[in-house]
C-alpha cells in the first residue's frame, strides 16, 4: 500500500484505495500486533472499535529483550485489554548465532500466556529451507518444553508449509486448535514481510 512502516492503525484505517478494488470488502475490525518493543502500547489498549489488540516479540527484535523489557513485556500480556499474544516465534533468516536467543526468547514469552488468549505465532526458515521444516520442528519442541496446553489456540501466521504439513502429523496433534493464516504460494520469504 505504500504506507511508511510506522503508520499509525487510525491512518491506515483512513487509507482508500486507488483503483477501488473489484470486490468491496468493509472492513469491520482486526488485529493491532504490537510486536517491536520500541512500539509496544500503553495499557489499557484503547483501539477502534472491532479490534482488539496482541502484544508480542518479533523473533527478530529477540536480541531486545533484557530483563526490563521482560517485565514490561509480562505487565502488557497479563493485562485483560490485551487479547492475544503475539507475535512471537523463530525467523531463520537472520544469522544462525541469534537463532538460539530466538528460540529462548520464544520459550520464555510462552511462559506468560495465559489460555483465553490465542497465540499468534511467526514461524521462517532459513532461505534454502522452502517449506520452512526445521523452523517448525523447533517451535514444536518449544511448545512442548513448556507444556503449553494442547487446547491453546494458536494462530499460525503467514504459513508457507504444504497441505501434508498443516492437516497432519506432529504440527497437528501437537496443536490441535491452530489455525493457519495463509500466504500465497510457497514463495521466497520477502524480506519486508513483517
Ligand atoms: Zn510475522
């Protein structure tokens, strides 16, 4: 859209789009990620009406959190305005010495979920990994060493598997409540998507 990657949710949602698209979708709500620790909100979130809010830590802003930040981050998730946590989860796409902060910073941001709130989860391979399958595996194991509930609800976004991977196996009995958000065609990950 052409937006600068700091847009506020009231400017994006006073944006129109040129051409109008073909089909008119009214937008009725959503979900503001609050992901980046230099842009995590107040609480109470005070959003538009028909969104709700999640807060999370990118994997790539895992090297950000320190000790204050974790308390900041357990305050924010803990408080009831937020609704989901997230996004949280592993990029391989950065070198592999931060892959190992990522997956303790996963571990550790899983430790303050509570259950009526859904998780919403950012899962990237490396660039010459193209169904992203190590990267699941070691979420899977994450998942477990936690013992997340196996009726948490997680969101799985921008998922780039094939339909094996998400409508069977270990990604499903693991996490029998995931739900898959989709991106088009196992592509090569774009390196400005969030
Ligand atoms: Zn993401």
């Amino acid at each position: 859209m052409g937006l600068p990657s700091r847009t506020s949710l009231g400017d994006f949602l006073r944006v129109r789009l040129d051409p109008v698209p073909v089909d008119p979708v009214k937008l009725a709500g959503g979900v503001a990620v609050f992901c980046d620790p230099k842009t995590w909100p107040r609480v109470p979130l005070r959003l538009e009406p028909g969104w709700v809010g999640a807060v999370g830590i990118h994997p790539k802003s895992a090297g950000q959190f320190e000790d204050a930040t974790q308390h900041r981050f357990h305050q924010l998730v803990s408080h009831p305005s937020v609704s989901a946590l997230g996004e949280v989860g592993v990029d391989f796409t950065v070198e592999e010495k931060l892959h190992a902060r990522q997956i303790s910073t996963l571990r550790w941001a899983l430790q303050s979920c509570r259950f009526d709130q859904p998780v919403v989860l950012h899962i990237r391979g490396g660039r010459l990994d193209r169904v992203h399958a190590r990267a699941h595996r070691e979420v899977l194991e994450v998942l477990k060493s936690v013992a997340v509930n196996p009726l948490q609800l997680i969101h799985l976004h921008c998922f780039q598997g094939g339909l094996l991977r998400c409508g069977s196996g270990r990604t499903r009995t693991a996490t029998p409540t995931s739900g898959l958000g989709w991106v088009s065609g196992p592509s090569t990950p774009s390196r400005r998507r969030p």
